[in-house]
C-alpha cells in the first residue's frame, strides 16, 4: 500500500473540502508516492512524536493539529516547527493534518466529546454553510429513472435525515447536431424536439466529481446539459459543535465532577454557578468562544469548550454555564476516533496510537 491509498481513506472520513479557510489540512510533509509501512496517529506533532514514529517503524504521522499553520520561509531548526519538518523529511517521514475536516464532521471530534458524556439526541450547533449543491439535468423522459438511480448511488438526494429526494419537471427539449455529432436521437443537421424530464437532486459538495462522473455515465445523451447551484441551506449534519441532552439534568457540581473526571481536568474555569439543572449541554472541542451565542440561542444548560479568555465568561449573563475543559482536555479522544476508523479501513498495516502525551499545559 502507498501512502496515498491511506490519505484517501482519510479524505473520504473527513473531506477536506469542508475543513475551514483558515486551517492548513492535508499532507504537509513527505511523498503520498512512497510505500506504507505503519501509521501513527496523534493529536499533535512534536520532536518526540516523530522519534515515536521511527521507533514503531511508521512512515506516516496522522496528526489531528497541523505542525505547519502559517507560512515556512526558513528551516533552519530554530524553532520546534522547523526541527520537527527537519527530523521528518530526514527520516522519510509524511505528516497529514486534519483538523477542521474533523471538527465539522457528525462523527469528528465533537460527537466523541458527546459520547464520552454519554448525551444523546445531538444536534450540529453552529452548521457548516455553502457545502449543499444542487444539480439539475435534463434526460429523455422514459430514461429519467434509471438516471435519478444512479445519481442517487453515486451520493445525491440526501437532505438531513432523508435520502433518495429529488425533484422533477416535465417539459420539451430541443437540439440539433452538427455533421461531427453522433446523437442518440434524431438526425445530424435537423433540429429534434423530445419529451424530457428536467431532473434535480441536492448533494454535499465533496462528491461533485463523483457526481457529474455517475451522471455521465448513465445518461443517454453524447453531450449532456447540466447546471450546478451553491445552496443556502445549511448542512444539518455538518458543522462546529454540537448540543445534545441527557434524559434526567444532573446538578452543576455534578456535571463539573464529571467533566473533570471523564477529561482528566487538572483544573476547570467556569463562569458563576446559578443553581440550575443541568440537561442540555453544547460541545465543542478546542477554540469555541466564537460558538457561546449559538449555544445559548439554542438553550443550553452549559457549554463546554476551551480556551475562554476573561470577558468571554460575562457574556454568560446569567443564562448559562460556560466551562472551559482546556483544549488538550477536550480534543484528546480524537486520536481513538481516528485510529478505529484507520482501522477498520487498513488491515494489513500497523495503525498506532501515540503515547506521547503532547499536552504543554500542566496545572500546579
């Protein structure tokens, strides 16, 4: 196996499509050409992950943070940076960052965090927009169902908990050949007028490609007229955060017990205590102030997060309980996700959990 046949089942995990703007995901370091000869999976890349990574014989680091987040112009070994893309290419080793990809994904990091929790009935708290396309073709009536088939096997046609949706008009259509067309119906140089079906289907945008591939494929036409729109609607199940619920609310000091028991907290901020029950929880793993009004819009109890700076815990305002976990705290269990998912794909490589603890915050 090649390093880019396990990149692929990491794209096809989390597409990198949907991670954010700002993110520098994918393959950072080393050659996707060269032979796999063990995966090792970790939440940050350091000096000591890549001497973990030699030790165990992996040639690929899977890294939830990027080790390269803004631009190189030097390596030189100044900084940890540098010595960690210096040791890497010294020793053939690649490094793929995923990230964000992750963040917004239904399975990513933030489900973990709500299974962890044991919550249930979660919902994406701040959706992902602009990643629903739609496409819309036109196909000769009686082939209009074998058509909408394919693309519905190719991944079209689900908007949230449905699937096999689409939409279809019908009408005339008209063309004509010119002497090198080869059409399927009517003559080259006489204009032809069919019964056609104007046929329309949403899909998440990573699949693009695959689509209009499949689309091709099954449709009857030599040349075949299709459209492509960005919709507004949101991705119900794509996005940063969610907010799920337990059956029976726990008390605060409950909960906060909890949290530092389940994340191994050496220390938990939290905004002030208001003597309520606590069922509705909001999640999200690593940076999430950005995410505070969506949690308190959609009626969390508490909203677990990290790294809140002092005036983030004013904005409270007595209607909810802000708990920053510490970002490590929060993202740790991301490596187990990834390496049963890695493995539960490549069975015939080594996929290995890092033991290195990465985590530069220690509490007194």
């Amino acid at each position: 196996m090649k390093i880019q046949e396990a990149i692929r089942h990491l794209q096809e995990l989390a597409p990198l499509s949907y991670a954010e703007d700002f993110d520098n995901t994918g393959l950072l370091v080393g050659n996707s050409g060269a032979d796999l000869t063990g995966i090792l999976v970790t939440l940050d890349t350091l000096e000591t992950v890549v001497e973990e990574a030699i030790e165990k014989k992996c040639n690929l680091i899977v890294s939830f943070h990027p080790i390269i987040f803004s631009g190189l112009k030097k390596i030189t070994g100044r900084t940890y940076v540098e010595r960690v893309v210096q040791m890497a290419i010294k020793n053939d080793i690649a490094i793929y960052a995923i990230h964000t990809a992750l963040d917004n994904h239904w399975n990513g990091v933030n489900a973990k965090i709500c299974e962890k929790l044991r919550l249930s009935n979660r919902q994406v708290l701040v959706p992902k927009s602009q990643t629903l396309q739609k496409l819309v073709t036109y196909v000769p009536q009686a082939e209009a169902g074998s058509l909408k088939k394919a693309l519905f096997a190719a991944g079209a046609g689900n908007i949230g908990n449905y699937d096999h949706c689409s939409f279809a008009l019908e009408g005339v259509g008209s063309f004509r050949g010119n002497e090198d067309a080869n059409p399927t119906l009517g003559e080259r140089g006489s204009i032809h007028y069919e019964n056609e079906t104007q046929l329309g289907v949403i899909f998440p945008k990573h699949i693009k490609n695959t689509l209009l591939a499949a689309l091709k494929e099954a449709h009857p036409y030599e040349e075949v007229a299709y459209e492509i729109y960005t919709l507004e609607n949101t991705h119900q199940h794509l996005g940063m955060g969610m907010i799920a619920s337990w059956d029976q609310g726990i008390t605060e000091q409950q909960f906060l017990q909890q949290l530092k028991d389940t994340f191994h907290c050496g220390c938990i901020k939290h905004s002030k205590l208001l003597g309520m029950s606590i069922k509705k929880v909001a999640v999200l793993g690593g940076s999430g102030s950005f995410a505070i009004d969506a949690a308190k819009a959609a009626g969390a109890d508490a909203f677990v997060t990290a790294d809140l700076k002092y005036h983030d815990y004013f904005t409270a305002e007595d209607q909810i309980l802000l708990v920053d976990i510490g970002h490590y705290e929060s993202e740790q269990y991301t490596k187990e996700l990834l390496v049963d998912a890695l493995k539960e794909k490549i069975t015939n490589f080594a996929v290995v959990l890092s033991q290195i603890n990465t985590n530069p915050i220690t509490c007194f």
